[in-house]
C-alpha cells in the first residue's frame, strides 16, 4: 500500500507527514491487499466567521478500481485527519461487505420536535 501525503497553504514538516502516513496506516491496515493506495491532501482554508480551519481529505484507491473519498474540516490538523481517515476506513468496509456496515435511519437523523 503506498501512501501519499501532500499539503498546501502551510508548510508540511517531515514530523506532520510521519503522523498522517502512521494515522493512515493504521487505519487502511486491517483491509491488508484490497488497498492499492491512499492519498491524504491537507491544506489551510478561510473560515467565513475568521481565522482558518484546516482540512485534510483523503482518497483510496482499491484493488477492484474503485475510488472513495472523505473529508474533514477542524481547527486541529490532526483532528481533521482523525476523522477524515475514520470515515474513509468505513466506506472501505462498506464497500469491501457490499454494503452490510449498518447504519442509523435517516428519520434517527432528524432533530427532536422538528416539524416536517
């Protein structure tokens, strides 16, 4: 599985890059050889309310063809790769089970008390 780290908007030390490559890997590395490769984009964006969030998305590529991404968005580089990488790690599961991951009901999504 290769792993592929790029950055933009600020500078991408050795250190950040370790940890993204180490994040990443354990997360893709209990689906063994149905990955081909991953590759995790991070990059600075303006929030519309002020000061800058940080964004990390990820894509993987499986040994079927197929292509998944996810992305995530926090203040903390390395809470917007946690996420991004967990989410990812679910659509590789859904996609390796034929979609037999479970997950909730859309009427569970809906507020309390919202009329409709």
């Amino acid at each position: 599985m290769t792993i592929d780290v790029t950055g933009a908007g600020f500078v991408l030390t050795k250190a950040l890059r370790g940890e993204v490559r180490r994040r990443v890997l354990l997360a893709m590395s209990r689906f063994g050889p149905e990955v081909q490769g991953v590759t995790a984009s991070l990059a600075e964006a303006r929030n519309p309310l002020g000061g800058v969030d940080q964004r990390c998305r990820v894509r993987v590529r499986l040994q079927s063809g197929l292509v998944l991404r996810a992305e995530a968005m926090n203040g903390i580089i390395a809470t917007a790769v946690d996420r991004s990488v967990a989410h990812l790690a679910l659509l590789v599961a859904e996609a390796l089970d034929g979609g037999a991951v479970r997950r909730r009901p859309a009427t569970a999504l809906r507020r309390r008390g919202s009329v409709e």
